[in-house]
C-alpha cells in the first residue's frame, strides 16, 4: 500500500479503479508532528487536507482533477495558511470535501 494512502486515509474512499491512475507521488507524506498538525486542521475545518510536494509535477492523473476542492471561507484559508507556513517552502497545503467529491 501506497504510504500516501496510510498518511491520508480518506483517500481510501475513491474507487479502486479510479485510485489506480491517480499519481500519489505528488503527496508529501508527513512526519509524525506534521501528521498531527493535518489531523488538527482537517478536524477544525471539517475537510479533507493534503500536502503536495514541492515542485512535484504529476505522471498520471491529478488528485485535483478527480476530487472537488473544498469551498473555505478567510478564516479557513488563514488557517491552512498558517498549517502551511510551517511546513517546508514550496510544500502546499490543500483542502478537499468532507465527504468526498468525485468529479470524475
């Protein structure tokens, strides 16, 4: 198993076949308190949250095409900004359904 998918368990909930072409190398798999600071937020938000990888270009298809981003408001965003802030530069923080959406 993809270790994206055991640091982001939601993911589990697109279909397998769906799944299969979706490139996870994209993700950043957290450390132990980068996963708390995820959980946390995902938990006051409500939403479903990764983490890309810098400068990381996708080989198959994205998990943007697939699922729907989450509609936020300002406070929302200043908190994924700030979650954001504190991993490494470049790293992006993004905020997905709760539940999920599958657009595709």
């Amino acid at each position: 198993m993809h270790a994206a998918l055991i640091k982001y368990p939601f993911l589990l909930e697109i279909p397998d076949a769906i799944l299969a072409r979706i490139d996870l190398n994209v993700l950043h798999i957290p450390t132990g308190s980068e996963q708390e600071l995820i959980t946390g937020l995902s938990s006051n938000l409500m939403k479903n949250i990764v983490v890309y990888k810098e400068g990381a270009v996708s080989t198959g298809v994205h998990l943007c095409r697939v699922l729907r981003s989450a509609s936020i408001t300002q406070e929302q965003l200043e908190a994924i900004n700030a979650v954001e802030n504190l991993f490494k530069e470049g790293q992006i923080v993004v905020a997905y359904d709760n539940p999920l959406v599958i657009e595709c």
